[in-house]
C-alpha cells in the first residue's frame, strides 16, 4: 500500500523528521485559507501516486494569494498521467541551497535492507541509479542487528554530503529505517532532503509504501488505506481481497495463481488482444468470490470480454464451475462474453456442468484465449498487434 | 533418482490441526508421503490422521526421526515457524504459507545463511518427486514419473506446464516449486545444481516470471556450469513496470532489470529454450531429451 | 545493582507481568495498615539481598491483624545474615499448588543471553542446577535476533510445564525477557513463578539485577539505586564512583585495578591477614579520590591498617605520591597506619617524595602486604590463618 | 617473532581527537607503533600527531592501508566502534574502553563470529611486542623483549608480572591484555594458541582470575594441544561468592563454578605452574626456560 505524501509526512513527522508546515486541502478555499496560515510562498501539490509531479505541472509556488488561486484551479481536478487530482497539500516552501536523497527499501537479491544517500537530489533517482550508479551511497543492513549508526554515518560521508550537515543526514537515515522497520514498509524515502541556506535539514518529500502482507499488525496504516487507493476499482479490489490491477485493454482476464494469471495477461497479447486487467482470485473459488470477479471486471467499462482460466489445483473443478454457474445466475443476459477454461482435478466433471448456453467454453489455455480476444476484437476492440 | 525428497523422507507437518494443516496432511499421506509427525504447540499428544503431534518441532524431529518439515501455519505466525524448524533441526523445510511479511523472511533468510538446511518456499506449492513424496499442496494426480526436472515460482502455472507435459508423456523426476516471494530460501540456481547433480534428470524446465534478477543469475550459472538441457518460461511479459502482479516478487522496478524481456534475453544467451506459450515449453522439452 | 524484590516487581507489574498486590511498610502501624488494605492471608517480606530469606525467618505469613503486628515486630529491625531489616513487603498471599522458576542472565562463556526454566521453583535454583540439572530447560538466545517465540514455548514445554499453564509462562517467560534486554538486565528472575489452584499463573517474587555499565542509559532504574544499596558504606561507595567491596577483615585495601587489587587482598590473606575490603581507584590518582579512598576505607570501623598499593603504569608516581601527601595532610595524626607501595612509572621519584614520617613505605608488594599485615596484628587483628 | 602485532602492523586510532585518544596515540607514536590514520565522525581532514584522521574507519583503512583499529571511544558509543573496525574490515582490533555495556558486547561478539577478524579485549590494556608496535595503553617502559608470551585478565596485575619478569631479564615476545570483562573477544585458548604457533615463544604466562571458566577451558586446551610450558597465576582466591570484583568478568557464582580453586586445580591437572605471588610466578618462568 503506497500513502500519499500528505499520510506520509504525518507519519514522518511523528518519527520527528523535520517536514514543513503543511495542510490538506480539496478546494480552492480551502487552498487559500491553508496558505493564509502557512504564510507565502507556499508550494501547492497535487496527492496522486505519480512520478515526476512536478513536470507534469502537478506542483505550483504561489507567492500570493491570487497566484495560490490560480495554482488550485489549475491542479485540482485535473488530470496527471490518467488520475484526476481531489486533493492537494499546501505546503510552506523552502528556501533550499542543496537537495539530497535519502530512502531505505529492500534489496531482494541480497535479501537485505539497503539504505541509501545520494547528494543528488531532487531529481528521479532511478535515472541517477540507472546513469551514475556511485553517486548513490548503499548500506546493506543486516535485519537481525538493524541499522548501526556508523552504517548511517557511513553512507552520508560517502554520498559526499557536506560535514557541517552530516549528523543531521544521518539522524534522518536513522529514522526512516526505524521507520522502515516498525511500519514494515517496502520503501521509506524522502526525495529531496533539503537543505537550507541556514544549514538546516528538511524533509520536503516523503513516500511510504507499506508491505501488504504486514498491514494485520499496522492497523493505524491499514486505516489510511481507502484513502491512499487511486481509483474506485482499487477500492473495490481492497474490499474483496483480490490482487487486481488495471490495464488498458478490452480483454477482461480473471484467473488463479499469480504466475498462470500473467501468462493469460501474455497469450492475449500473443494472440493479439490487448488485456484490460490482471486478476487474481487465489485459491478456492466460492460462487460469492466468483461473482466478486465478475463484478470487477465488468465494472471496467473498456472491457468487451472476459476470459475466466482456473487451473484446479487441489480445488475440484466441478465445485468451481459451480460456483461460476450460481454467480452467473444472477443475470439475465451477461453484459460481456465470458469464455471459460478449467483444467486439473475433476476439469472434465467441472466442463460438463458449466452452463454452456450463457458461457463460452473451451479445452485449452490458448484456445479460451483466442476465443475471448476473438470476441473483444468483434466488439470493436482495435485488436492489438500481434506478435 | 530425484533431488531433496524421496520416500525415505520422513516429514513433520508444522500447523497439522488447522484447517489446511490437515487437509494437506491427509492429501500428503495419501500420496504416499511419510509423515511421521505433526507439531502444534498445545496440541502435543494429539493424533491427527494417525499421525502424533508434538508440542515444538524439536520433540516431534527428535521422537519420530523427522528430516523434513513443511510448514502450514498462518502467515502471522509463518516466521516463528521457520525459526523454529531451522533449529530443530531438519535438513528440508517446506514453507507453504502465502503472505508471510517480506521483512519476517529477511530475518528467516539471514537465520538460514548460518544453517545447512533447505528451505523451498515460502509462498510456493511445494516439493514432489512423483510416485513417492509429495511435502505441499501441489495436486499429485498430474504429476508423472520421469525424467524432467521441473523449477517454478509460481503455483498453478507450475500445474498448467506439468499438465502439458504430462500428457505428452513427459514425466518428472522431481518438481520444486521455489515460491513467488521476494525473498525465498532456495533459488533457480541452487535448484538447477541440485537437478544437474541428479542423473535421472535429463532436462530441466524453469519458470520463471518478471521481477528481481534470479533468472538472470540462473542464466549465468547455467552457461557457466551446466550440462542438462533447460527449457525456459517467463511470464509478465506484458506487465507494466511499477505494478505489483499478485506475486509480490512480480514487480518490475523502472529502471528495466527484472523486466520479461531482460530474463528470456539473458536466458537466451544460455543456451536456454524459451517458449511463448506452456505448449511450446512442452514442445521444446521433447526437443532437448 | 541488585534492586530489592519491591522494586523489582514495581517494574515487573508495569510490564505487564502477574503480581500480587503489594505495599511497602517500614513500621508495625503501616505493615497492619498495608495488611488491612490487601486482605489476609498476607505474607510480610523482609527487604534484603539475602538468599534464604524465608529459612532464616524473613519471610513470615499472617492471617489476621495479631499475626501481622507480630510478624512486623519479629521481622523489622531483625539481623539477616548481617543486615538490618529496614523495610518489608506487605503482600496478598497466593494459594499456589504449583511452583515453577523462570529466569533470564547471559552466559558468558556462551556470549549469548540464556533464558531458563524449570519446574521445580521455589527453592534454591543454584542447587537444582546443581543436583538435577536437567530439571532447568534453557534456551541459548541470539542476541541479534532477540527470543523467538518458539523459544520460550519450547523452554516451557521442555522443562515439564503443564499443558493448561505453558502458554501464560511462555508469556512471562517472553516478558522477562523483554525486560532483560529493555533494562540492560544482568538477571531478570522469578522464582517462583506460583500456579494457583484455579490455574493461574502469579510472579511470587522477582529479581533485577542492572548492568552498572549501563545504568547511563536507564535514568529511570539508576535513580532507585540508592534505595538499592544495603549499607552506608555501599552507598558512599556509589557516590564516589569506586567499585567496593566491604569483606569481614581489618586489613584495609586500596590499589589501582581489579586484578592487582584482588591479588593484593590474597597476598594479605596468603601472609595471614584478612581484607577488610576490595576497594579499587580505577586510572589516575588525583588527590581527591586518594582522599576519598582514604574516607571509605577509614569509615569502616573494623580497619586496623591499610595498604595502598599503585603500579603506575601510564600515570606516573611522582602524582600518585603528591595526590597521597595532599590527601593526609588533613589528618593531624592519621587514624590507622598505613603502608604505601608505588611501582611503574616514575615510581623512584614518587617514593621519594612520599611523607615517610606519616605513611609506611615499601619497595616491594609483598613488602607492603606483611607490614600492612603486621599492624593490623598489633592492633588486635587475629592474624587469621596461613596458608 | 611475535603474535599478532609487530613494527609492520599498520594501525588506526578509533577516538584519536578524545583526551584519551590522542594522549594514547602519541604514546603508541612514540613507542614506535606505525600509527597511520585516526577515525572519528566528522573531523575528517584534521590531523592529530601528523596522522590524517578521517571520518568513518572504512575511509581510513582504504586510504592507509590499515589492517588493525584501537578503540578509544567512550563506553556509550564503543560498541557501534566495535562494529564499524568489524566491518571496515580489518585483521585486529584492540577495545581498550572499559565499561561497555555487557548485552552491547554479547551482540559485538555475535558479529565477531561472522568475521575472520582478531578482537582484543574491550576492558583491557592492548597487546604489545616489545621494541615493536604497542597497541593500547600499556605503558612501554616496563616491557623488554624477549622469549615468554603473556596473556592477562588484568592491566595492572600484567603490569606487576611484567616488572618482576623484565627485573630478572625475562623480556616478552608479545603480552596481551585480553580483558577482564565477561564476554571478550580473544581468549586464553585463542590466544594460547598464537602463542604455542610463535617459535619465537618459549614459555607463556597466564594470569587469570576468579568468574567464568575460561580459565578451565585453557587447561583442558594446554593439556590436550601444547607443547610450550605455561606458568600461571590467578587472582581472587579470597573474594566472597555473589559480589563482583571490580572486573565485570570477576563475580563468583553461588554454585562453585569460577572459584579460584577450580581455576588453580584445573590447571595444576594440565601441568601448569601456578604461583602463589606475582614473585613466584616469576620463579616458575626461570625454572619453565
């Protein structure tokens, strides 16, 4: 779960991180009447989950009140990479000299914490990474001991950070890995670190994304999750359970097990659709959890086709056609075309059940495939580009 | 012949009274799998299945003679788990359990460099060499003797490229699911020696998918030090980078490492048969042997 | 520093672990009170660093108000092993029908903390361990990883702990843990932990022992230190910053490092005398602390002589000399003889410069320790045995 | 010949802008040690007796070629010394700091098994090969060079044997303060062992002292494993039970572990020489030569 900036600066507040004075707000009055107590200049920030904000022109300075009027006319509700701005943080701005980066994140190759600092903040520090790999300081931490403070020193030393602000650097490393830890996150980072012409350290970004699987023991972040979900399908997908994502094609795609969903997502593209979503409904396939599918899919409004691949497992493909046949049952005529695939244990006993006049239904994975991309491209989908 | 399990293998199941525990226990011992223990902590005593249940895993290994463990409590409690089946100790231990937090598995995997044990998993379905053991939840009745050795990261694609070879007439000397998590114990590259170390393994098929560079360091290792044929699979071809693909390994980081194009490229380079769909896998499988 | 059982269960109490209610009472009127406000039965505890102290009568059980005045009036004031009771421990006695022993120390030959538990608590656990050491389940713990919870369950489970009971020991043997490592413990210990006939799980007693190296960083235990200490000269002792130790001799000791100092207090034994203390100055010997040296060793009235005995080392003994001469030069006539002995640096020039009318001075350290030996003699020491 | 340090051993003061650090780095200067580099947090650049002084200790063992640290650093901030020299890496690291909290040090000692690395100490006065290198605090002038390897618990207790060994024109190969707290790095069997592989080492003294069984441990090594002969000595035969003696290390349990009679038995059994006095002990290294 990724917190937008605003939940993450509250969270890294409390840690005592330095971060700006700074207000929610959702309206145009609400703008001015945040910067009338913040004080000018004020930064106005759009809260969507997007890189490169600033570019896109999702971050205006106002010095005045008619220029903090402007910039929430012109952020609020607009549209930034395909997500509409509701809200936005007005911030105090800084007056900075130099912009660092400092983050703590995963490495899963090593299987270790990394913490990093780079006296080049500021910009996107996958570009630094990918273009000028040392100018980024790494500190493998070992989880059973934590973060030594020389760890922490040691990174900021070697990122060149100047000596007068080091400690500083260093206490902010410090604490977004206690962070990192306590709140079991997969990143903590602030991008930049400012500092000021005083030598002061500020925080004035801060990202924060949570490991989901560890949201059971953080209920005060599993609290923040509605309001850190983009869109109402995410929401939707948080309330049923499913690992959902959204994609752009017409082919609705509902399947179990990570790994065959993908490779439904790729044989629609092999076959020249394009997919719409990624859908993964786990294991067991109750007609509750099937219609949840369903209803997800076809609340996409791109998607012109479903195709519905289970591969049984130690669940027995008769019970999920079952299921499938109650939670169709529902409609009188299915607004999409549904093609069917079960395979594994009692497959066959599970094909013979389904019920054939409202479903399509098919042997094989790339049969089902070719069949509902067959389909979309009937509906008036472009069809995609064949491999 | 197989690697890591056989039916000599005398298997502990962690979590056997709860509901899964107990259902894949009766299905392991159904196989023909020898599960000689069971251990919940309160339950010691118990009989579930026939089989005993110790209060602590060290008990249950010491009493019963147990070398292996597979692991199906809950993930709030999957890493106490773990630790608890590294000291024992047993020389195999098979997480099944989904969910387990990333950073409980880097304390589990720091704990695992200071031991000699195996872990599979977590997050997988499980280690089979069919006709003798099966420690998971994999589905026994579509695996087949044989001579290919299977490596995958995901579950039911796992079953969907058995099923293809299985049909063909392509059996399987043993089949390890290695887990889709971040963080998982034994990886392509200690999976792939351990087929290369098994003569009964004439060709490997490795499944990969998009996220970290473990098929990448398989390639490597593969070009440098194999012998036996590998078929190769990598699905997310079609991910968008940044997106967490049900798997939490399955996230493609911007900057293009870890990315389906990258792992078939470097897989590729190895000598490595790639296929676009499980049938052409299976395909290939029967051009290697 | 050892902090008394009172103290101990205080911060056992606040850290969630099952006590039984309790008051503090230091006269016959507020141990009636305490006992009114608890209910009989109520046992009433003396409040001294002695082991045993229920076989030696400290420990006595009142079922009404007659039985309490005379359990106060037996206890408060009483010589136990060598103290005087100031304090007991007024508390609701539990109806156990089980007495177990749990407790957390570092081994040190391990370098890792152990957690230990056993099933036959209540009485001496030195001489279970002794007698029947497979009585004591212990788990060796990693102290990067901290105690999984398996740990204590399998410690529980291994030591014969009932089934119906083994989780809430678990949980105090996890919390004592905690504590342990919390509180820069060298011991965290209940013995014995009491199960009640209605399966309940209570700490009947409990010991602390905090690190003194770590006392810095534990404000909050460091400031019940002085209530810890059993005597006056202890607590001089603490105020001054030596390590002491009040032995039963009337040889005075005074030197410079623990294991010279521990061999000059053999040498006095080996050549017939008795220490009366170990009493180490640690680097340096300004004036001041040769001075207060002096103090502590004068204020115990069994000291009939004193040895001081330096080797320089990095500090050089014409310092250590001066620092000796400006520390008597307070005294008229010094109270008792005492026999100086420098060696190291500069130690020629510091013999020399010595105040050879006041102080005994000697070359050699055996030297010292038999003329040290010899007064204490001639002023009515025993002479002790040889060796 | 030598153990451990000698005029090559290239070392970094850890603390050297303290007062004690840099009191005991122009001692270690002046006696001949070839101190390279100081490493302290933010004052990289300064320079302190003419050595460059850096600001993490990594830096300072890259740019100098270091290979071995001194930790002057206060009791509070030790152990993050400690592991910072660990992970620097270099070969010895000397803890002269006296004070470290013992759970800090159980943790030190945990990583200390993770690495190839020598610690000497923390609580004890460094190593020192006479004419050569000093490493700590030991003060030069009472040590002569020689054929007796020394191994003490105890600063000034080694100091006292050293004055009667050098007054008998007994010099040392090398004397190592190992420290008097209860979780050490080297010990007596580590450092016996150095010792017994020294053909420079012709006869060892070993002054232990009451708490732990360390001492115990080193009978069982020196009767099992050497041919050099030891004399010994330890202190505290009249220390009551139950209290601490100054040293951490030097508490006596309640049970009879770690008395000075076990200590002196055990090694009498391995044919050690233990002495009664210091004098003694120097009699028994004449008669051991």
């Amino acid at each position: 779960m990724r917190l937008h900036e605003y939940q993450a600066k509250e969270v890294f507040a409390e840690a005592g991180l330095p971060t700006p004075d700074a207000e929610l707000a959702e309206s145009t009055d609400e703008v001015l009447a945040a910067a009338d107590s913040i004080g000018y200049p004020a930064a106005v920030k759009a809260q969507v989950h997007v890189g490169g904000r600033g570019k896109a022109g999702g971050i205006e300075l106002a010095e005045s009140d008619d220029e903090a009027r402007e910039a929430a006319d012109s952020i609020l509700g607009m549209d930034l990479k395909g997500y509409t701005v509701d809200r936005v943080l007005v911030e105090a701005a800084v007056d900075f000299v130099d912009e660092l980066y400092v983050g703590v994140t995963m490495d899963r190759g090593e299987g270790k914490p990394v913490a990093m600092v780079s006296s080049q903040g500021g910009v996107n520090i996958e570009e630094v990474a990918e273009e000028s790999p040392e100018a980024i300081a790494r500190e493998h931490v070992d989880p059973a001991f934590g973060m030594h403070p020389y760890q922490a020193r040691r990174a900021v030393y070697d990122a060149g950070v100047e000596s007068d602000v080091a400690s500083d650097v260093a206490g902010v490393l410090s604490t977004l890995y206690d962070l990192w830890v306590d709140s079991d996150a997969d990143d903590t980072e602030v991008n930049p670190v400012m500092v000021t012409s005083d030598r002061e350290v500020v925080c004035a970004d801060a990202v924060m994304n949570v490991d989901d699987d560890a949201l059971f023991r953080h209920p005060d972040l599993a609290e923040m999750e509605d309001a850190a979900a983009e869109d109402d399908l995410e929401a939707k997908a948080n309330e049923y359970g499913f690992d959902y994502v959204r994609l752009e094609g017409n082919v609705g795609i509902i399947g179990n097990g990570a790994g065959l969903v993908m490779t439904t997502l790729d044989l629609v593209d092999y076959y020249g659709g394009e997919p719409a979503n990624f859908l993964d409904i786990g294991g067991g396939a109750k007609a509750e959890r099937v219609a949840n599918a369903l209803d997800m899919v076809f609340a996409d409004e791109n998607v012109d086709s479903v195709v519905f691949n289970i591969f049984g497992g130690i669940t027995r493909g008769d019970e999920v056609a079952q299921g499938i046949n109650d939670a169709i049952a529902q409609f009188d005529e299915l607004p999409k075309p549904i093609v069917v695939r079960l395979a594994g244990t009692n497959a066959e006993e599970g094909m013979d059940i389904l019920n054939a006049d409202a479903l399509g239904v098919e042997e094989t994975l790339e049969g089902a495939v070719q069949k509902a991309v067959e389909h979309a491209g009937a509906a008036g989908g472009d069809g995609g580009e064949g491999r | 012949m197989s690697v890591l399990v056989d039916d000599d293998t005398r298997v502990v199941v962690q979590g056997i009274t709860g509901g899964e525990g107990e259902f894949h226990a009766g299905q392991m011992i159904e196989y023909g799998t020898n599960v000689v223990a069971g251990a919940v902590p309160g339950k010691g005593g118990e009989e579930v299945h026939g089989v005993p249940v110790y209060d602590t895993v060290s008990r249950a290994a010491e009493a019963e003679n147990a070398d292996a463990s597979v692991v199906l409590v809950p993930p709030a409690f999957a890493a106490d788990a773990l630790f608890e089946a590294l000291d024992s100790p047993v020389d195999l231990v098979v997480a099944i359990t989904e969910g387990i937090p990333t950073q409980d598995m880097a304390r589990v995997y720091k704990r695992l460099g200071e031991t000699d044990t195996h872990l599979i998993g977590p997050n997988c379905p499980g280690v089979i060499t069919p006709g003798e053991a099966k420690l998971g939840i994999l589905p026994g009745n579509i695996f087949s003797s044989g001579n290919v050795g299977l490596i995958s990261r995901s579950g039911t694609l796992t079953y969907q490229v058995v099923d293809n070879l299985t049909d063909r007439g392509l059996g399987q000397t043993t089949a390890i699911g290695i887990g889709g998590d971040p963080i998982i114990g034994t990886d392509f590259v200690e999976a792939l020696s351990l087929f290369e170390d098994d003569p009964a393994t004439d060709a490997i098929v490795m499944c990969g998918e998009i996220g970290g560079t473990d098929e990448e360091a398989a390639a490597e290792y593969i070009d440098a030090n194999m012998d036996t044929p590998v078929a190769g699979f990598i699905a997310g071809r079609t991910a968008p980078p940044g997106k967490r693909m049900g798997h939490a390994g399955a996230i493609v980081s911007g900057s293009g490492a870890g990315t389906a194009e990258s792992k078939i490229d470097a897989l590729d380079e190895a000598g490595v048969l790639v296929g676009d769909t499980p049938e052409e896998v299976a395909d290939n499988v029967e051009e290697l042997l």
